[in-house]
C-alpha cells in the first residue's frame, strides 16, 4: 500500500486553517435545465451545489429547484439561492433580464445524490483519461483509472465509518484517520471505507496530474464523503 502507517503522522495533522472548500466541476458543455419555472443552464455543479444561467433575476435566500436530465432520467434539488447578477439586459428572448446565480443544494429528490455523483464521476474520469492520454501521446480509452474513479463513494459504507486523508509530503503519501471530510490541497480525503487497491490508484493519478487534474480528484473525493 502507498500510504504510511497512522503512527508516522505525527507532522501532517490537519492546521487548524483547514477548511471544508468544496469543488465543482466546470462544464465544457453547459447542461440544459430549469430553474423553478425558467429555462437555465448549469456551467458548473459539485456535490454541493450548482452555478447556472438562466432568465430573471434572483436574490440571495430564494428557494428554487434546479431540474436537469442525465443518461435519460431527471435529475432534481431543491436549492437555496447564495449570489445572483445581472450579465445581459435584457437576455437572449428580447424580454427578460439573464442572470448568472450561485445555488446551494439544501435537498436531493429522491435519488438525485446518486445521480449527481455517477455524473461527476463519469465527467471527471473521462476528463482525467483524457489528459493522461495526452501526455502519452495517446488516443483517450476507457483506462483502469477510469473505472476506479467510477467507483469511489460506491455503497460499502456499512462496514467502517470515519474519514481517511492521504498527503502527499517529499514524495511520500501519509495514511491519517479522522473525522473531518476537509479536501487538503497536498492531497484527498476518502471515506474509512474506501477499498485500498482504488485508493493507491487514485494515489497514483494524484502524483501524475497537473494541478487542475488534482483538484478533480478532490472533487471525486469528495462523493465518497458526502454521505458520511
């Protein structure tokens, strides 16, 4: 296993300037949906919330739901609004204002969660594949990392609770048990479940990214300890 023993961590506990600073995934092509009763597409959406361009206006506090279709089936939250601008007056209709707003998820409807995370999932695996396929001077394929990144967050949460961040320090990864979900930026942090074969292969992909590639695997993280 890549990871250092629990006992070797004593210089890579967690500061306490450390802060839950969840990712979201920036769409490369923005998703077609609604938001309460208006046309909007979602630019960029993680585990906790969305940011979306629709019609109107909105203001911070609003509770709306966001609706959108993945692999043929609907997709749903109910959400509170945090931020929202005006960027064109009036928008594309001739009418109405477009706006750009900020949303927090509050509530999945029925199994929007899973959903959302096969979606993340899959994004961030293909984009992954994609740049490592690059680097080899490769077409992009279905990859073993792939797969794995597919699987994170997957149901095995029965059998161990808790989280687990690895950090990667002078070329080494530390193992450290605790009970806060944090992504830290040397690093990610994973469900105590998580089987350790995917986790070294995740480590693995974690040394071979470039920066934008490493915080797509907070993001991915991230599913395994969103319902922790």
């Amino acid at each position: 296993m890549l990871a250092e023993d629990q006992d070797a961590l004593a210089s890579t506990s967690m500061h306490p300037s450390d802060r839950r600073e969840f990712q979201r995934l920036k769409l490369s092509k923005p998703i077609l949906g609604t938001l309460g009763s208006v046309n909007a597409l979602v630019l960029d959406i993680g585990m906790a919330g969305a940011f979306v361009e629709h019609y109107g206006t909105a203001a911070p506090g609003d509770q709306l739901d966001l609706t959108f279709r993945w692999q043929g089936e609907e997709v749903k939250f109910r959400c509170e609004v945090v931020r929202s601008n005006v960027v064109k007056q009036p928008g594309g209709d001739g009418k109405n204002d477009l706006s750009q707003s900020g949303l927090r998820f509050r509530e999945a409807v029925g199994d929007s969660g899973e959903k959302l995370q096969d979606l993340i999932a899959n994004f961030v695996g293909r984009i992954l594949a994609a740049q490592k396929a690059n680097a080899a001077g490769e077409s992009a394929g279905h990859s073993a990392g792939e797969t794995i990144l597919a699987t994170i967050g997957q149901a095995r949460r029965s059998r161990s609770h808790g989280f687990i961040s690895y950090r990667l320090k002078d070329g080494r990864w530390w193992r450290l048990p605790g009970d806060s979900p944090v992504q830290p930026a040397d690093g990610f942090t994973v469900g105590a479940h998580e089987d350790e074969d995917e986790i070294e292969t995740l480590c693995r992909a974690f040394e071979q990214a470039d920066d934008e590639g490493r915080r797509l695997i907070r993001l991915v993280a991230e599913l395994s300890t969103a319902r922790l």
